[in-house]
C-alpha cells in the first residue's frame, strides 16, 4: 500500500472532498462511517472517503479548507494520479469560474460550494447509477449503487491507517457479472423497474457496446450514441457525458435545472430538451456550461 498528500494550494481554484463526492455527480464513491449523503449541505468535511477502480482501492481525506488543505491519501496503486484523474484536480477552477457567468443564482451557488469539482468516474459505473437515478432522491441511488457492488462487485483487500473496520472495498459489477443478474435479484436491491433496463444495458456493453466510444464523437452525437443503452435518455446520457467522458458542455436537464429555468432564466425554455439544452447551455458558459450546472444543481437541492 502506498501513501502520501497532496497540497490544495497547488491546485487552481482550490478544492472541497466532500461537496465533490457528495454533491449528486458520483455514486461509486463509499464513505468510511457510513453517513454519504447524510449531512446538507455536503461541505467541508473531513471524513475518509473510497472507491475502486479497475481494481486498484483508494481512500482520502481532506484536512483544513478549500484553500490551503491538504488530501492524504490510501492506495494499492499510484493513489496520487487516481485522485488527479478521479476528482478533476488538473481542472483549473479559477479560470472555470472567470469564464462562467456571473449572475446572482450563479454567483451564490459558486460561493456556497467554493471548490467543488466535476468528478471523473469510470464509463459503466456512471451509466448504471444514472439509470438507477430516475425518480430517486440521491441517497437512494446510492444505496442502490452501494448493493449493486457488494452484491456483485469484485472485493479489495484493504487495510491501513485510514481503514474503517471492514478492510474490504467492493468495485463497481462489471458488465459480464450484472448481465448475469436476473430482474428478480436486482429488484430484490431496491432497483425496482430499473431492474431490467440494468441488466439488458449490461449485456449490451459485455457483448461489446462500449459507453466509452461516445467520447471520441461531438457532443450532440455523443449523446445520440448513449442513448441506445435501455433505460437512458438524454438527460441520463448527459450525465454520463459530464461526469464520466468530459463534455464539460453538457447539461443534464433535471428536475433543479428545469426549476433554475423557470424561475431564473424563463427564455430558455424551449419547449424540447435538445433546444432546451442548447440554450441553457449557452446561458451558463458554453463549453463549461456542465460546472456551472453542477453548482446551481447542488446549492438549489440543498439550500
């Protein structure tokens, strides 16, 4: 196992754990005494947090602020560019903001979470929790989340000084192994109807339709190219694109989104959620229109 820190004052724009990963972007994240998503607002915690990824466990911990903090951290491999890449922390988040626009619902949600980060998870994790994410508050996503991989996910050995008891960390199922679920199993974890769009989406990629691939089209296209996973429409292949495949252009119209649009920017409804999307989209920054959507989404869910 290896260890180590990483200063927060290196980073641009500064940086908050427990807004990232408890913000409504991730649910392959597990937090070590249980409480994830717990507390709202989510901010400024010290908490230990884990995940696995392509077998390799990690655990951190952000001790002092968003601006002069540091992140120790646990791993079983190069714990430092996991982080780097998981958790966005090459993103330069002054020069995010600089670019987004400054009204005031804006300016709000970007104080109230100052250094919060989009997350970078891994391709299938993300597009099975957002399929398990309609109608569903977000703790119960990740409690589905969570079941999905003790049930089914491959368990890490892990143990050191941030362990939390259990020394065991579950990764998120693959493909092969939720393919071989049935409906009835599935439904048994709390993914009622979802059930079926999970294990049919499943199949789809272990027999070779990769997520992943929509990363190398342009945005609109790569949206269209998500969509053909059962159980995902735009909104759910938005998120994919943001929080996994970085189109930091995109918008996930939900339901807080669609309430900013109402009461805060009425000219952008559009009557469809593509035409919807452009406009919102240009209305909150173009190309980092996705931040500044995780911002409004996150201080109008909590406040």
């Amino acid at each position: 196992m290896e260890s180590g820190a990483i200063r927060i004052e290196e980073l641009l724009g500064g940086f908050d754990l427990q807004s990232t990963v408890e913000s409504g972007q991730s649910y392959l994240w597990r937090r070590a005494d249980g409480r994830m998503y717990e507390s709202e607002p989510a901010y400024g915690g010290s908490a230990w947090y884990h995940t696995v990824v392509d077998g390799e466990a990690l655990r951190v911990r952000q001790v002092g602020g968003p601006r002069e903090g540091t992140l120790e951290w646990e791993s079983t491999g190069d714990g430092a560019a996991l982080l780097t890449d998981l958790l966005r922390l090459d993103d330069d988040l002054a020069g995010i903001r600089r670019r987004s626009p400054e009204d005031d619902l804006v300016r709000r949600a970007y104080d109230a979470f100052e250094g919060m980060r989009l997350v970078r998870d891994p391709p299938f994790g993300t597009l099975v929790s957002f399929i398990c994410s309609a109608q569903m508050r977000v703790a119960r996503i990740h409690g589905m989340v969570t079941a999905l991989a003790r049930e089914y996910g491959d368990p890490v050995g892990f143990a050191g000084p941030g362990d939390d008891g259990a020394g065991t960390y579950y990764g998120f199922p693959a493909p092969e192994r939720l393919a071989g679920a049935t409906e009835a199993e599935l439904r048994d974890l709390g993914l009622g109807y979802r059930a079926p769009y999970v294990v049919e989406t499943a199949r789809m990629v272990a027999d070779g339709e990769d997520p992943a691939a929509a990363a190398d089209l342009a945005y609109e296209d790569a949206r269209e190219h998500l969509t053909r996973f059962v159980g995902v429409g735009d909104k759910v292949a938005d998120c994919v694109l943001l929080f996994s495949l970085g189109f930091l252009e995109a918008v996930p119209l939900d339901t807080w989104i669609r309430t900013a649009i109402e009461d805060h920017y009425p000219g952008c409804e559009r009557g469809t959620y593509r035409e919807t999307s452009r406009a919102i989209r240009e209305q909150f920054g173009g190309d980092v229109a996705g931040y500044v959507q995780t911002y409004v989404f996150n201080y109008l869910r909590t406040r």
